[in-house]
C-alpha cells in the first residue's frame, strides 16, 4: 500500500492542533479508495506552550499520528525540513495547522498527481485579511524576485504542496543551511500543477510572521537565489568611480581657466554623505553574502531533535 505523510510545522499552537486534525480526516476518505494510507508527521518547533502535550494526546487516539520534537525553535524552514527528512510516505504534502492550507484541496490536488504531476502547488488570488502594508511588500518582493533571478518564485505561493517521493528526495538533496523553500522547490524543477485559492485567514491564535521577520525572510530569498545585488554593487561602484573622475577634470578645467577657486562646501558634503552612503550599502550587500557564507562553512546541524514519537 502507497502512503500519504502529511508535515505540519508547529510553534505555539496548540489550540490548533486537534481542530487541524478533525478538519483534515473530514477530506481524506479518497485515500481508502485508492487504497493510500496515512501518517500526520507534527513538528514542534520548540513550541513553549502545551503543543506537544496537544499531540502526544492526539496520538493516543490515532496511531497515525506521529511527533518529531526540537530542543528549541529553529524556524519553520528547519521545521519543513525536519518534516520531509523523517516522512517515510509515497507522496508528501505540506501543511500549516493553522488552516489556512484548506485539507478540502486535496482531493483535486492528487488527481493532478494521477495525471502525471510531480508536484501540485497552491498560491493565494488574494490578500484578503492581511495589513495593507504587507500585501504591498510581498507582491513588491515577489515582483523583484522574478526579475532578478532564474528560479520560478510565484507571488502568492503557500508552501502547501504536495509531492512524490522523487520531489522530495530531491529536495532533500540541497542540505543549505541558509534555506528559502519557496526557491527551493523552483529551483529542483519537476512538473508543477498550481491550485488557486482564495486567501482563507487563520483559525485560532495570532501569526508568527510579523513585518520584520517577513523582510529579514525575503532577504534571505534574494541572497539565496539572485546574485544581481553583488552585480548592482559593482555597478554602483563603477560609476562614482566615473563620476568622480569626472568632477575631477571639470575642477582643473575651471581652475586653469578661469582661475576660479574651488568652493561651495555644501556641495561638497552632499556629495560626500552620497557617496559614503553607497558605499555603506554596498558594504551591506557584500555583508548579507558573507554571512550566508560563514554559516555555511560553519556545517552547524539545521535542527537538533529532543524527543521523537
């Protein structure tokens, strides 16, 4: 018999836990049919709250349910990763246990892996619920992703997807500790169906995701698959270097001219603070790809595991 694994990240929610899983056995009943079993893969973050509590509890009612639990909170990318390292299924679906990754969805999406699919992807039509400001910064972000790198970054994509097995092995291939899945899974290719939905909000409990974690999250997309800002820093330096060689030739002209004194000091510590502050930002630029490089090299574990079930 073919097996489902069914990843859900968790980091403080455990008034989620048991609804996810009451919601989720309400759409799988296609799996007897196709004669597919079941196994719900809970990671807990290093959740401080009764999380575990909440799955250990769930486990005495359903043998499927299984529990791989951190020593402390690594993030979701660690968590993601965590959960495809230990699924032993057929096919692998990613799934946040907030739902807003409706299980209803999932019907439809194998029978797009019956058709051929490696991978069926969902992605959000709308932002509906979300901040303003946010909803213009991420479609910004995914708006500069496609133009600045070669990997496919769709706006709006959940990391609710399901995969075969083949997907995910290769996936698992890539052991960066720098992860960013969402390029990720663009970058290993395999066929990909998308699924559009409309946003769904979540259920119970407050998101995790704050405007500051999303910003530093996209800096570590850019960084991970576009080095176009390395490209923009040595532009940028180029030309003040143009520039300013330039200015230099127009100054000895005027003065052996016209005998013109050189002044204005205004001009010149706007030009200065200009300068300074290109190069500061391209220092910065240089500073993000280094210390994605330093804990590279660094081969520090992506996650340490406290207890497993």
């Amino acid at each position: 018999m073919a097996l489902l694994s069914v990843i859900v990240p968790c980091y403080n929610e455990e008034e989620n836990i048991i609804p996810f899983y009451e919601e989720l056995t309400k759409h799988i009943g296609f799996l007897e049919e196709r004669q597919i079993g079941l196994e719900v893969l809970y990671v807990d973050d290093g959740s401080r709250d009764g999380t575990v509590a909440k799955v250990k509890e769930l486990r005495q009612r359903d043998g499927r349910i299984r529990l791989v639990s951190f020593s402390r909170n690594f993030g979701k990318e660690a968590a993601m990763y965590a959960g495809l390292s230990h699924s032993r299924g057929d096919y692998v679906v990613l799934m946040d246990v907030d739902l807003q990754d409706p299980p209803s969805l999932l019907p439809e999406m194998f029978s797009y892996i019956g058709q051929g699919y490696d991978s069926v992807a969902t992605r959000r039509v709308s932002r509906k619920g979300e901040p303003p400001i946010r909803s213009f910064f991420a479609r910004r972000f995914y708006g500069l992703m496609k133009r600045i790198s070669k990997t496919e970054i769709m706006d709006g994509a959940r990391d609710y997807r399901l995969m075969t097995r083949q997907m995910v092995d290769a996936i698992l291939s890539m052991q960066e500790y720098n992860r960013f899945t969402k390029g990720i899974f663009g970058w290993v290719g395999f066929e990909t169906k998308w699924l559009e939905y409309e946003n769904i909000e979540r259920a119970r409990g407050e998101t995790k995701w704050n405007f500051w974690k999303l910003f530093l999250y996209s800096l570590d997309g850019i960084a991970a698959f576009s080095t176009a800002p390395l490209m923009l820093a040595s532009v940028a330096g180029v030309i003040f270097c143009i520039l300013a060689f330039l200015m230099i030739v127009f100054i000895i002209v005027r003065k052996l001219l016209f005998g013109d004194p050189v002044s204005g000091w205004p001009s010149l510590v706007c030009i200065i603070l200009m300068t300074s502050g290109v190069q500061f930002f391209c220092t910065g630029i240089l500073g993000q790809y280094l210390a994605k490089t330093y804990m590279e090299v660094k081969k520090r574990p992506i996650y340490l595991i406290k207890e497993e079930i």
